[in-house]
C-alpha cells in the first residue's frame, strides 16, 4: 500500500474528492499536511507520491516522476495566493515583507515578481513588515475579511509579467518507489485522473459542504474551485519551465529540469 500526500487545502479538494470518497477500495494511506511538510515527507522517503509544491520539483527532479496531466495551477488570478500590502507596489522598496512558512513556489515566485525592489523577506511575525504573503485557505479568509488597503494576486501578476500560466504543484511520485511498484503507482496516478474528471460535475456539492471552510457562500466556493486548471498540458508546461529559468536568473535554482513523466 502505498502513503499518498494530500494537502489539506481547499485547492486540491476537486483532484481528490472522490478518491477520498471511495478510500476503502483504494491502494493507498492517505497523508494529511501542509505542503512544505509533504515536501519534505516525500523527499525524505517517508511517504510515496504527493502533491508537492513544483518549486519541489525543480529542486530534486533526480527523485521523482511527475504525474502526467495533473497540477494545480492558474492562467491569471488564482484567487488565493495574495500579496496583502499597506502600500502600493511601488512603495515596496527596501520594506520587509512577511512570507508565510506554507509554501515554497510562492515564496519564491514573489522574489523573482518584486526583484530589483531591494525587499528584505521574512518569516518572523515580530519583524515590522508593511506586506505579508499568504496562501490558499488561510488568504482566502484574510482576503474576505476586506482590511487590507492593496491586495495583489500572484497568479494574475505572473500573468500580465510574462503571459504564461502558472502550475503552483504538481503531483509527483519517488522514483524508487515506482521503478519498485509499477502496477501500483500507474494504478494510483489513473484514480487521481478519474477523481478530478468527476470532480467538473461535482463542484457545487463540494463548495456546499466545503465552503465555511474559508469562504462567506458556497457560490464564491463553486467559482474558485471553477476558476482553477488541473490539467498539465504545453502551456503549463512553458509556464513552467519560464519560472525555473527566471529561478535560475535570480539564484535560487542552479538549473532548469525537462519533467520526466510517470512511464506507461
């Protein structure tokens, strides 16, 4: 049986709903966390296949396959990765802005989208800081909440910087355990296929149990889980690989990685 990572976030919801739904008749142990605990979990071997953030997988493509046709990601607003700021964006230099510590695409997608602004990035919450990045659920209720004076999308600004979409995670599997398993893995990876494809006509029973979860209605719910793309196809793909090479501009990565995809 293999461990499966599941981020505990509504973003995900439509890929494993489900799946999750059926969980008895399926192969797997389901593993709820963070993301940047997945992360970690998976490249330390402590489970088997995971979303993961793809900043992950840029990072250690020698440990993984990817997972063909699946992501999270956006062509333009994603509507809960939010930069929350007391000022405008051209105020931003030489500021503190505070990172949430449940992320890595982000965190580094906002390095390269405000460079050249001199932004000192922190994770201390005692740090004074006139900005503060937050993810999924968590910035999706501050977004509602309507206090801060400028909000910015991270999936929109990536957007208009470059007219790429975005793919924030990628569902990836280590590669020992698939060159091991590989009946198992495919086995695991054609039920996430089929749980998001039943997932498009079930997005209004899960905003109606899910909603209260971080928003005011199930209607805004249904339009955020509507608004998202799980797909993985070419332009996702160059959407990809532009945030690895701008990584590789600014230092955080050493080198831009071609996916290599889950073998038939």
């Amino acid at each position: 049986m293999l461990k499966l990572g599941v981020i505990d976030v509504l973003n995900v919801l439509p890929v494993y709903y489900q799946l999750l739904s059926n969980q008895d008749e399926q192969p797997f142990e389901p593993v709820f966390d963070t993301v940047t605990e997945l992360n970690r979990k998976l490249n330390q071997g402590q489970i088997d296949l995971s979303a993961v953030s793809s900043f992950e997988y840029a990072l250690r493509p020698e440990l993984y396959y990817v997972l063909p046709d699946l992501s999270v990601g956006s062509d333009g607003p994603v509507y809960s990765i939010y930069l929350f700021a007391d000022c405008p964006l051209s105020e931003l230099r030489d500021c503190t802005i505070l990172l949430t510590t449940h992320s890595l695409t982000s965190v580094h997608l906002i390095q390269y989208l405000l460079e050249g602004q001199n932004v000192v990035f922190s994770t201390d919450p005692k740090q004074p800081h006139v900005a503060t990045l937050l993810i999924a659920d968590q910035a999706i209720r501050r977004f509602y909440q309507k206090k801060d004076r400028y909000v910015f999308d991270l999936g929109a600004w990536w957007k208009e910087k470059t007219g790429l979409p975005f793919v924030f995670a990628l569902w990836v599997v280590r590669k020992v355990v698939a060159d091991q398993q590989p009946g198992l893995v495919r086995k695991v990876a054609q039920s996430l296929l089929a749980s998001r494809d039943a997932a498009f006509g079930l997005l209004s029973d899960m905003a109606q149990e899910r909603y209260s979860v971080a928003f005011p209605n199930p209607e805004a719910c249904e339009a955020y889980f509507a608004n998202l793309h799980y797909q993985l196809g070419p332009s996702y793909l160059a959407g990809f690989q532009r945030f690895q090479e701008e990584m590789v501009k600014i230092g955080k990565l050493n080198k831009v990685c071609i996916p290599e995809f889950l073998p038939d």
